[in-house]
C-alpha cells in the first residue's frame, strides 16, 4: 500500500527510508508503519522491511481490541515495548512508537528487535526522535510550526530525525563528517566537531569543523596511549562530557598542552561502535563553558552509535573505491604519446557521482613508418567486472596493433575475446588507423559513434556511415572505412556516455558536439604556428570545453561512463620520403646503397649511412633469395629514420639461432641488433618489412668503430 492509499502524506521513497533507518537504530530483524484509521477503530499497513508476504499478511489489519504492541501505543499515545516472537521470524519483542499528527496520533512505528529486552535509553530516544521526524514528514506537518512548542528538545528531535534519514544516503566518510556538521552542531548550538579514527594504535584525523588547521595539525596522528580522554572513552566504550577547559585540565592534567591552545570550552566525546568495536571517536564541543542535560547527553549518546554504523559503512567503501580508483588508473593510459604524427589529450568520467569505475577506454599507440592507432571504447555497464573486462580489451588491442593489424581483422579478433567474456558481455569500439605519409585514416566501427573529424580552415564533418554491431554481438566481416586528413586536422573520438542523456539521443548528441566545436575553433587554423607545448595545452582546454558544454551536470545528468579523445595530426611532408623500385636480382642490393648513400647525404645524415647501408642490404637479399618481386625501398625521416624494404611474398620473417657451423642464418639478428625497432606489416598484395633508427643517437662511423667500404659485399642472411 502506498502512503497516499494509507492516507499518509509522504512519499514511498521517505516511507521506506524510515522503515530502513527504524531497524538500523535498534539494530532489529523488522519494522512497519501502520495508518491509523479512526473511523475503523484499526490499524491499517503501510509499509513493512524484513517482513515475508505471510508475515506482513499477519500485520496487515490490526483492530483496537487487539494486543499488540502497536495498538498499545497509539491508544496510549506513547512508547511501547512488549516481548516475545508471534510471528516465528526469531524476533525478540516488539517496540511501537506513535506517529504524531496533528489531531493526534496518525499511525504508529513498529521494529521488531532482536535483542532480549527494552531497547536501553539512548536506542529508545533515537527510535523517538525518527518518529517525531517521520511523523511531521508523513503527516504533512509544516517545519515551521515543529520548533514552537514549549519544549525546547522536540526540534532536536526532529533535527536528529532528518539526521538519520541523511546519514543513509551518505556514501563516503566525508559525507557522514558533513551530514554531522549540518545537522547536530545547530540543535545542539555547538560549533565544532572533530572525528578521529583508531589506526594502529593512533588517532587519525578523519574530518572536522570549526577548527583552524595549525590545532587540528596537534591532533593528527597522536598515539591513542598517550591521549587520556579518548582512550577512556574508547576503552570503556561510554560518553564523557566536559563543561569547560578548567574542568577538562583538572580531569587530563596530561592533556593541557591540548586543551589550552584549543578555541573550544564544552567537550562531548562521544565513541563510535560499529561492529562490536570502537572504531574512534566524535567529539562535538562547544565555544563557551556549558552544562549538558539529561536529554542532551542521551540524544548524543544515540547520536555517536547511529554515526558509527554509518561510518563504518562509508569507510568500507572508500577503502572499496580506492581500490577501484587505483585498478581504473593502472588500466588506463597514465600519460598519451607525443608522436611524431599526432599528439593528444582525453578525458575519462565514471558514471554516478563520478566515483566509480567502469568499461570505458581510450588509447594512442605508435605504429610503424609514424602511424598511429587510436582506439575508444566501452564495455558496456560499469563496475570494478567492467573495468577489469575493459583492461583485457586494451591490452589485447594494444598486442594485436602491435602486429600491424588492418582495423576489420583487429576486430575479428578482437570479436572473438569479447565472445569468450561470457553471453552477457559487449563492448562497443572505434579503431583508427592514421598514416601520415598517404594523409589517410582507415577506421573500423563496432557498435561505435563515427569520429568527428576537424579540418585546419575550420571545416567540421563527420562520416555518415553505418557502424557494425558492438563486439561479442557482431558477425564476421567487418567493414573497414576510410577518410582523407589533411595536415593539421583534428580527430574527435568519443564514447556514447558523452552523448546521449536524458535529454538528448546520440545523433542529437553528435549534432551538439560539432557545433560545439565549430564555436571553439572558431574557423581558423589553431595549429601551424603553435609549438608542441601550445598544441597539447590547447586540446586539454578543448577537451574541458566540449566536457562542459555537454554534461554540465556529469554527476547528477548520466548514468553512464563518458569517454573524449582528441587527436591532433600532422602529415609528413613530401621532402621528408623517398622511395625507389629496385630490380628483382642480385643488383638490388647495390642500389639500394647507393640510393640510401644519396638520400641520407642530401637529408644531413651522414652518421646513419654506414648502419642504413648494412640494414637495408641484409632486407633486400632476403627478398632476392628467399622471396620475391617486385621490390621497393622507402626512406621516411622524422624523430627516426625509416627503412622499408616492400616485396610480393606473403613469407614470414623471424629470427633463427644459428649454429657455428651455420654459413647462414644470423641475418636477422643482425637487423635487430642495429635497429631500435623493427617488424613485418603484410598488405593485400605483399608485406614490408621495416627498421627504426634513433636520428638524435647517431653515431659517426669513427665512433661506431665500424671499418670496411660502403661499397663492400654483404652476404645475404636468410628468413629462417
């Protein structure tokens, strides 16, 4: 039954948190809020927690002849406890509380405990007080009319009421340390509070209010033996309450050099239990010396109890959420690569509040000849299982872009591990190959928002193509696409989280982001006279802008992870490569020198000439022994020197041990031993074969201590 059915005011979302924080006070098995229906003479069920159907069906119709504990309460119009276990669900008794309206009692709280006896004093006054708060929410009361009344500790109650209702939505520690300085230092008139934790054997500084840092410095850390006070309350696990800094020092002589330099007089040191244990300690003080009151003390004293639990609770997951911090941070890229051919930055936001973890991933990768991969994705769903699955999907794309995969076969591979995941996982992807020499990016979508690319003059455009389905879902083949860059473009690569919300789907989404960013380039080159330093400073801000502009309110708006990667590219330029087609005989090698001899001289790199010369002879004569035409050599420079040798045989290269008495065989071992890189891209109609030397170490052949001509015959090594 609904609140309104019952003839309640409140809403279903404020009666179950009372029903919730009803048990949590007493600790119970249950509890239930009965509607009290005076021209019936009964009391009717409005809602009920930890009750089965046949055990709610017991409750559900109470008339006024009945002895029960919640029809004692409302005919006498106060608290009731009566024991034993009716219903068989191993309760220990029954505790009723009227709810208070206008005309008298409205209905009544119920909590079936599971403890032996009364609840003690400070259970019974915090029960009170969530029953005054539940009573002024349900029964439509107006807040304004609840603090008038003669006597001054009903609005108390009301605010500790509204406590327990706060402290259950807290999630982290520094909630409940807000939620305790909102709502207890006001009714109270204190204005400090200090919560302390128990960690080997010291006092660690949780949070605070209403202290400078240079006192709450003296707090920290201080070892729990030495701190008389809070050892005595945690050992005896009971409240003690100072009414001035005079009776605080005649109690701790130990203590003044904590005492006096405190702004504060009043103390209440309050444990916090949880679990069985004292976790630390709450102190609630005072500026001015005062007395404490019988009702003050017990209200504080439940009050203490309440907040541990709940801090207990939030301590589990920050240690949770820590752990699932540090697990998305180790799985995602610390820093992106500055590249020769392109440059980035990203930005990653959980779903929620923005402290969670999920599936969401991005990652810039070098490739051979200054290529670059860029890859977005998003397992979907989010959760530490997400954002490990997610983990394994970088990785694994990191391995297969190693392999100079083409994006269609990097998918169906990585299809087949997503599939192995389990039924119920999928993951969408975009994965971009950009090659600066052809100025072209090849790209594959699965499940996947197209990118949006950003020309130099200003044009904004995104492929209008159709993505095949998410990975784990998806049939082979997929369909690669390709698109022109000019030199100087942008390449905007986001996740679906970024563009849809309630508000919005994700064309809508995508027709947002364009504008947004057309507003922000504003229809002018950004990057021809701009250093590398300017570049990356001005995709961060892009990035801080396009987040802005389209979850303004991240946190509260989604209920999905948001990922954004913005590449910046630059095409190599023509003087920067050069390519020659060799004959498919023993001549290649020689020209191939000579070539190299040439190119190297009129590019200024004379130190790599001797090592090019070994390196690309070694590649050419295992072409012209153990492949075949036709054959070509392409030099690239940039940060590195490039050396590709092409052929028509689809053969795989790898090194060999050799034995002593081998005349072949260590060709290979060769390359990679004068190399910084090297490796083996196949195309449609052959493969390539490529060395990376490092331009800014380059050697003189004097201080290499190479000898012998450039013209010498090299003996040709071998595939296998």
């Amino acid at each position: 039954m609904t609140p309104e059915k019952a003839g309640l005011v409140g809403d279903g979302e404020t009666l179950a948190l009372v029903l919730r924080q009803a048990v949590t006070c007493l600790s119970g098995v249950g509890a239930m809020v009965h509607y009290h229906d005076r021209a019936a003479g009964r009391l009717r069920l409005a809602g009920a927690s930890g009750l089965s159907q046949a055990g709610k069906a017991a409750w559900v119709d109470l008339p006024y002849e009945l002895d029960v504990a919640p029809v004692h309460a409302v005919r006498r119009g106060t608290f009731v406890w009566a024991g034993g276990d009716s219903l068989g669900i191993g309760a220990a008794g029954t505790v009723a509380v009227p709810l208070v309206g206008a005309d008298g009692p409205m209905g009544v709280l119920s909590v079936l405990t599971a403890k032996p006896g009364e609840p003690d004093e400070a259970q019974r006054s915090l029960l009170c007080a969530l029953a005054e708060w539940a009573g002024a929410r349900l029964g439509g009361r107006p807040e304004a009319s609840l603090g008038s009344g003669p006597v001054a500790g009903f609005q108390r109650s009301i605010r500790m009421g509204e406590l327990t209702a706060a402290l259950a939505e807290a999630v982290t520690s520094r909630d409940v340390v807000q939620v305790v300085a909102e709502l207890v230092l006001p009714p109270f008139g204190a204005d400090g509070l200090v919560f302390q934790i128990l960690e080997g054997g010291r006092l660690k500084l949780l949070g605070s209010a209403g202290y400078p840092q240079e006192y709450l410095s003296l707090l920290d850390r201080v070892p729990l033996a030495t701190h008389t006070p809070i050892r005595d309350v945690l050992q005896t696990r009971a409240p003690r309450f100072s009414g001035s800094k005079a009776e605080s020092i005649r109690r701790y002589p130990t203590m003044r050099y904590l005492i006096e330099p405190s702004p504060k007089e009043a103390l209440a040191f309050l444990p916090m239990i949880a679990s069985g244990r004292a976790i630390g300690l709450c102190v609630v003080s005072f500026s001015e010396p005062r007395s404490f009151s019988d009702e003050e003390r017990a209200l504080l004293t439940a009050l203490s109890g309440l907040v541990g639990q709940s801090l207990e609770r939030a301590r589990l997951y920050d240690v949770e959420h820590a752990r699932a911090q540090e697990l998305q941070r180790g799985l995602l890229p610390r820093t992106l690569p500055r590249l020769p051919a392109a440059c980035a930055a990203a930005r990653y936001l959980p779903a929620g509040r923005g402290e969670e973890v999920g599936g969401d991933w991005y990652d810039l990768i070098a490739l051979s000849a200054d290529r670059v991969a860029m890859v977005i994705g998003d397992v979907m769903g989010h959760g530490i299982t997400e954002a490990a699955a997610m983990g394994r999907l970088r990785t694994a794309v990191r391995t297969l872009a190693d392999l100079d995969m083409a994006p269609d076969e990097l998918f169906s591979r990585l299809n087949d591990l997503v599939s192995d995941f389990g039924e119920d996982f999928f993951a969408t992807c975009l994965y971009a190959v950009f090659d600066p020499v052809a100025r072209t990016c090849s790209y594959a979508l699965a499940g996947h928002p197209p990118p949006v690319v950003v020309h130099p003059e200003g044009a904004i455009h995104s492929p209008d193509v159709t993505p095949d389905p998410p990975l784990g879902a998806a049939k082979l083949p997929f369909k690669t696409h390709q698109l022109s860059l000019p030199d100087q473009s942008l390449l905007v690569l986001c996740t679906d989280g970024l563009l849809e919300s309630a508000t919005r789907d994700a064309d809508q989404g995508l027709a947002q982001l364009r504008q947004i960013l057309s507003q922000a380039v504003g229809g002018t080159a950004c990057f021809e006279a701009a250093d590398e330093e300017q570049t990356i400073q001005y995709l961060e801000d892009l990035c801080d802008e396009v987040v802005s502009a389209l979850l303004p309110d991240h946190g509260e708006m989604t209920d999905d992870d948001a990922g954004l990667l913005i590449v910046h590219t630059r095409c190599t330029a023509a003087s920067d490569v050069a390519s020659r087609s060799l004959p498919d005989d023993p001549r290649a090698a020689g020209q191939a020198r000579e070539y190299i001899r040439e190119r190297l001289g009129a590019w200024g790199l004379g130190d790599l000439v001797i090592t090019t010369e070994l390196l690309a002879s070694e590649l050419v004569g295992n072409v012209v022994r153990h492949a075949k035409g036709p054959i070509r050599l392409r030099l690239l420079r940039s940060r590195s020197l490039t050396c590709e040798v092409y052929d028509g045989s689809l053969t795989t290269p790898r090194i060999r041990h050799a034995t002593y008495t081998d005349e072949g065989g260590r060709g290979l071992q060769l390359v990679a031993a004068l190399s910084q890189r090297w490796g083996a891209r196949y195309l449609n109609d052959g493969k390539c074969i490529w060395t990376e030397q490092d331009i800014s170490l380059a050697q003189t052949p004097e201080e290499s201590g190479h000898c012998g001509g450039r013209d010498s015959q090299l003996v040709p090594g071998a595939w296998s």
